[in-house]
C-alpha cells in the first residue's frame, strides 16, 4: 500500500492562520461534520452542548504545558544559549533541544535568569538533543514558571499576552512542550453546563512532545516514524468509558492526543482499562477505530499526521471537503483556531 504525502496538501492562505486566541475561549466558529455522509453546517463552540446527549462522555487530556523555553547564558564566558525541554527523564533531569549546540558539550554550565537555574550537560545523544542536569533553590517548576517562556509553535509569531491562555482550563498534570490545543475552546461554565445535560467527563493524559510539530518528510507516508509520548489512562477513565459503550452512549475525544491514547491502548491491549505507557502510534486512512466514536478538534497543518488522523475517522473525501470549505469560509486555522466537531 502507498499513502502519498501530497494527498493530504491543501492551500491555505497566511491570513488564516490564527496568531491570538479568540475572547472568551468558547466564542470560536465550529465547524459540524457527519463523518458517515460528510455533511457540513457551521455554528460557534459554545453551542456544543447541542449537539452531545445524555449517556456521552468527553474525553480530555489534562497535560498542562511548561514554560519549556529558556534563555541563558554559558557560565564561563556569558555566551547566548537557548534551550527546549523535551522530556523529564529524572529529578530535575531532562533531555532537551539546544541552539547554538556546539556550545553545549558534556561538562558545560549555563545559568538562566540570573542564576534562578542552571544546568549542566551529562550527555549528548545520537540525534543531537542533549540530557542536562538542572539545579535550583526549591522546587524546579516553580523556578521554570520564574525564568521559562511558553514554546508556542512557529507559525505563531504574535506575542502571547496571558500564558494561561495557552492552557486549558482543566489543564492540572505538568510536562507538556505544546498544548492540546482542541481544549482550549472550553470554559469552566461549559463544562458544568454539559455535565448538568448528562455528559459525563473523563481526563486522560498525554504529554505532547515537539515531535507533534516534525513535517512529515516521506513522500510515501507509511515510511514516516511517529515521535513517542508518554499518557497515562486511568482506571476512573476505562470504567466511564466501557460503562458508556455498555449503556449505548458516544465517547467523544477532545483532541488527537486523547484520540491516540484511547486508540493506543485498544489496539496495544484490545480493551480498555488502566494503562501508564508510551505510544507512538500513526494513525492514517485504513485504520479501523476501535474506541472513540466522535471527535473534537481543530483544523491541522497540510500534509501532517494529524489532518492524516482526521482523514482515517471521517474519511479521506470528507476531510478534504471539509477543509476546503474552511479555507472558503475563512476559518480560523491551527493551535490558537476554530474547532471541528466530527460526530
């Protein structure tokens, strides 16, 4: 089978690419699609509640992102330094992208704002990223708050005025590098308001790495390796969802990553129950869902492995419709967008 890269293209004009987020979160355009006959209608996100029913659950993913970009210095010689945190693979021990790289060799220091942090490199790897051992007075998130900046994706470059708008609202487990940005449309009201309809709710957790940002570079898709991430599914969560499946109800994933890990683990263990893992799962046209009967999201990168998820749950014609009426329609696109809800 071959899966061409180019199939998933679509042209998008710079102007529709968001740079802000939209006030309040829920007052986003969303777009409404049957992924059986692929009918299209356009509403805001704060109508969701319209379109869910007592007996579905939501599904979220409740990573919260750090401020994983950090600007320092080399302490021998206060030359510039830049670093990306990728993964905690120890306490206050991470592996970590950095520029300029041939300042940071094994044994090298750097400080960051003014000493708040420093750091020293225990090991460069294979691939060029680097394992760096950090030191701070108390605790180091509280210091990484301090000192970090929010790694907003490149196509973003307007400043972001409130972090917590890079958040969503029921963000709480720390050790994202990037938002699930399909959650950033809820608000606290909205939550409570499909709850009191019979929506239940249930949290997941995916940490997105930066890998979800790597350009597909295969022009056959099937050759393209996915990054790994780590999620966790919880026992509350498996029960909410096979009790939901049992009573005839629709889980709903809000976001590729809820997607994945759902998917991961039903495909990994071919049930659903409590998992702590890794998954780098690719899920593209011909795969056949086995969790998640609806899905929330928001309009993805042309040729990404994303908008190729989108395309194995509503279909490869659909997914192209849809995303050529968003362009005519002028739509918001990607992290800071509008939503789709694909039911």
């Amino acid at each position: 089978m071959e899966l061409l890269k180019s199939d998933f293209y679509y042209d998008l004009p710079e102007e529709l690419i968001a740079q802000t987020p939209v006030e309040p979160r829920n007052a986003s355009r969303m777009m409404c699609i049957d992924r059986t006959t692929g009918a299209v209608s356009h509403n805001h996100f704060y109508n969701l509640c319209e379109y869910l029913q007592e007996g579905d659950l939501l599904v979220m993913n409740d990573s919260r992102v750090i401020p994983a970009r950090l600007y320092g210095e080399k302490i021998d010689n206060r030359t510039f330094i830049e670093f990306l945190l990728l993964e905690q693979k120890g306490d206050k021990l991470w592996e970590i992208i950095c520029r300029p790289g041939k300042k940071a060799k094994v044994g090298t220091r750097f400080s960051f704002g003014g000493g708040r942090l420093t750091a020293e490199v225990v090991e460069v790897r294979d691939d060029g990223n680097r394992i760096v051992q950090f030191e701070c007075e108390g605790n180091f998130f509280t210091a990484l708050e301090d000192v970090g900046q929010m790694p907003l994706p490149p196509y973003i470059t307007a400043k972001l005025e409130n972090k917590e708008r890079y958040q969503t609202v029921y963000s709480r487990e720390l050790g994202s590098a990037a938002a699930p940005t399909a959650g950033l449309h809820f608000t606290p009201e909205m939550l409570d308001e499909l709850r009191a309809k019979g929506v239940k709710t249930a949290f997941v957790t995916l940490h997105v790495g930066l890998g979800t940002f790597r350009p597909v570079k295969e022009d056959n898709v099937l050759n393209h390796k996915m990054h790994s991430e780590h999620y966790y599914l919880p026992k509350e969560t498996a029960d909410l969802i096979n009790e939901t499946k049992a009573n005839g109800g629709r889980v709903i994933a809000v976001g590729t990553t809820t997607c994945r890990t759902l998917e991961s683990v039903a495909t990994f263990y071919d049930k659903i129950e409590e998992h702590d893992g890794y998954t780098d799962i690719f899920i593209y046209p011909s795969y056949k869902f086995k969790c998640i009967d609806g899905l929330i999201t928001n309009f993805h990168l042309p040729e990404s492995t994303l908008i190729m998820l989108v395309s194995a749950f509503m279909g490869y014609e659909n997914t192209m419709n849809a995303y050529k009426t968003a362009v005519e329609e002028k739509y918001r696109f990607f992290s800071f967008g509008d939503s789709m809800c694909i039911l």
